[in-house]
C-alpha cells in the first residue's frame, strides 16, 4: 500500500508535465489492434482502464508487447472470439468501444465489468447494433453484454447523442469494417464532440475515411475499409492538467504545466480560466499560469463533462454567482457525479445548489475550511 503525505503549504511552483491522455491510449491501442502489421504507442497512460483495453484488444487476438517507452501491438484484421468473458472492470470506455467491434468476431463473446460498471447504460449501442444487424442483447439496457455472431451488415441507424459519446466511438471503430456502407444520424444535439473528433482522427490516421457533417450530427461511413499500421505519440492529458492549474490559480502561485496538446479534449479550460480572469500564457505544448483573479462565469458542460469537478473548485474560490449547465450526463457516471461534488464541498463550507443539469455555486462564501479545498486540489 502506498501512502501519500500532503502538507499544507501557501504557495506552490514549478514546472510540471501532464500524465499521458487516457482517451488517446484506449483510441490508439484499439485501432493499432484492428490494423495489419506493427504498431508503436509511445508514451501511452498505463491505468486500471487503459490496461482493461489493453487486455480486451489480446483477448481479441491483437499482440501486444509492453517496451520500456510504450508499446508495440501486432494487430489482426481477423478476430477470433475470447475462450472467457471480457472483463471491462470499471472502464466503460472499454466496454462502449469494444461491444461493436466483438460482432466482428465469430462465436460469442461476452463483456462485463465490476459492479460499478454494470450500473452504466449501454441500451442505446445495443439497440443501433441491433439495427445493423448484430445479434446481441444486455441486462435490460446495462451491461453485461452478449454478442452471438460475427459481422457487421450495415444499413442506417439512429441514436441519441446525449447519454454517452462513447456509443458513437464504438460505431465509428466497427462500422468501416461492416459488409454495408453505413450512415448513422443523431436524434439530439452530440456532445463531447471533441471526444468523437479525436476518435475520428486517431482512425483516419489509421486510414479509415468517415464523412460527417460539421455539427456531428450524421456519419457516412464506407464498407469493408482496412486499418493500416500506424504509430502513435500519446499527448498529455488536459483533464489531469486542469487540476494542475487549478491549484495554482487559488493558491496565487506560478506554474507551468508541459506535454499539453491543445487539439486534445477538455483544453477548453484554457479558455475557462481566462475568461475568469486569470492571467493564463500559452505556448504550443505548455501552460503557465501568472496570477489574476477569479470572476464568477456561466460554463456550459456539453462538450467537457471531465471538467465539471475543477470547475466547480474554481466556483467557490470565485467572486459571484457560477452556474454549470448541460451537465446532465454525469448523473450516470460511475455515480451522480453533480449529486457528489454537491455533497463533498459543502462539506468543505460551499454555498453549492444542484440543479437538474448543473450546479450553482455562490462564491461570495467566507469559507472556514478553504484549506481542505486547497488539500484536496492538490492532492
């Protein structure tokens, strides 16, 4: 067991490097796996979720060696169907982008996870494969989830793009290989767009050709397309990076945080934080934040679910009111992400109100406990 110690301090600096995107390493490691030949993933994030893919992908028949500067993944175009059940364990990342790409499979597979997982919906991506042909079913709407055959037909589809991203990352991972070309139209706005924008060019690089609208709302996607074997450098990650910044914004201190790319999701925090205010320089592959205050903004969360818990921290230390909004969808994560940050900073002394897709946080607050915030930022 590792204990970490974290002491108070008024003041942090320094320059520090963001921990590799885990979105980038599970998009990397499955499309090198459906890809013919060697592929390299440099720096990749190895976590309990990225390795659940990890071990999916080999279960599926790709080969995959762990090197000392990342990975090197022998892919198949041909996969065979797992002698035992896939476990996803927590990662609905993995279960989501891995159930279409089971079907090309023969026999049966069957997904699952740990407790938590089976609580995360997956009807609607059971329902679009249904419709393309797939025979699969779930455990009314949740996993696990059990794919009988093998093959894509293809055809035309629609499903909601509000509930998860991630069913629309399956498809577009699955899709190109159908026996049919294939469209899939949204019924609702997407969002986390650029979740599925990073999917799309992890697999264009992979030479796989998706034709989408602008909005995201409807893909056309080509038949029996062929993953070519590509390398990838995995770029840090702007999820972990924001609580980097965070910190140092209310503790009025100077860092800077490198191995950033700003094509990636959640860099959007760049702008949220000038927009409060804050002194923010910007350089091609860094952060630095110089000093400035904190205004109360209204943030809208459609497209930055992962941001939610850091913005809601830099709501309290805010001068005004701060509303998050679209924030719906993390009610039905791992658990009601709004309903624990309400109940977690108020334990902390924060005047904070969910709503019934957001928060609202007054941050006029005097807080007598601002050092547990401060601790658990950091921390």
């Amino acid at each position: 067991m590792t204990t970490i110690i974290v002491e108070e301090t008024e003041k942090i600096d320094g320059i520090v490097y963001a921990p590799s995107s885990k979105s980038y390493t599970h998009r990397a490691v499955i499309a090198a796996s459906l890809a013919e030949g060697k592929s390299r993933i440099y720096s990749p994030l190895f976590s309990d979720d990225t390795i659940a893919t990890m071990d999916a992908c080999s279960a599926l028949g790709a080969k995959i060696e762990k090197r000392e500067d990342g990975l090197t993944i022998f892919g198949t175009s041909i996969l065979k169907s797992p002698k035992h059940q896939i476990d996803c364990r927590d990662s609905a990342s993995t279960i989501r982008f891995l159930t279409p790409i089971t079907a090309l499979a023969q026999g049966k597979t069957v997904l699952t996870g740990n407790i938590g997982l089976r609580k995360r919906p997956i009807g609607p991506l059971i329902n679009s494969l249904k419709q393309f042909g797939v025979h699969c079913f779930s455990n009314g709407g949740f996993p696990p989830v059990t794919v009988l055959n093998g093959g894509i037909r293809g055809g035309k589809v629609s499903l909601v793009g509000n509930i998860s991203s991630q069913f629309i990352t399956g498809l577009l991972f699955a899709c190109p290989l159908a026996e049919k070309d294939s469209e899939i139209k949204l019924e609702t706005n997407l969002e986390s767009k650029p979740y599925v924008r990073l999917t799309l060019d992890v697999i264009k690089k992979h030479g796989i050709f998706i034709r989408t609208t602008k909005q995201l709302k409807s893909f056309q996607i080509l038949k029996k397309q062929r993953y070519l074997a590509k390398n990838h450098i995995v770029p840090g990650d702007f999820s972990s990076a924001a609580f980097l910044l965070a910190a140092a914004v209310i503790t009025d201190s100077c860092i800077t945080v490198k191995n950033v790319s700003h094509n990636q999701p959640d860099s959007e925090i760049v702008g949220i934080l000038k927009s409060m205010g804050v002194n923010v320089n910007v350089e091609k592959n860094s952060v630095q934040i110089l000093n400035g205050r904190l205004d109360a903004v209204d943030i809208d969360a459609s497209d930055i679910p992962d941001l939610v818990p850091v913005c809601s921290v830099l709501g309290c230390f805010s001068k005004g009111v701060t509303k998050i909004y679209n924030a719906k969808r993390l009610r039905f994560k791992e658990s009601n992400r709004l309903h624990a940050l309400t109940s977690e900073l108020r334990k902390m002394g924060a005047e904070i109100m969910e709503t019934d897709d957001g928060l609202i946080i007054n941050g006029s607050v005097n807080y007598v406990e601002h050092q547990l915030i401060h601790m658990e930022i950091i921390g």
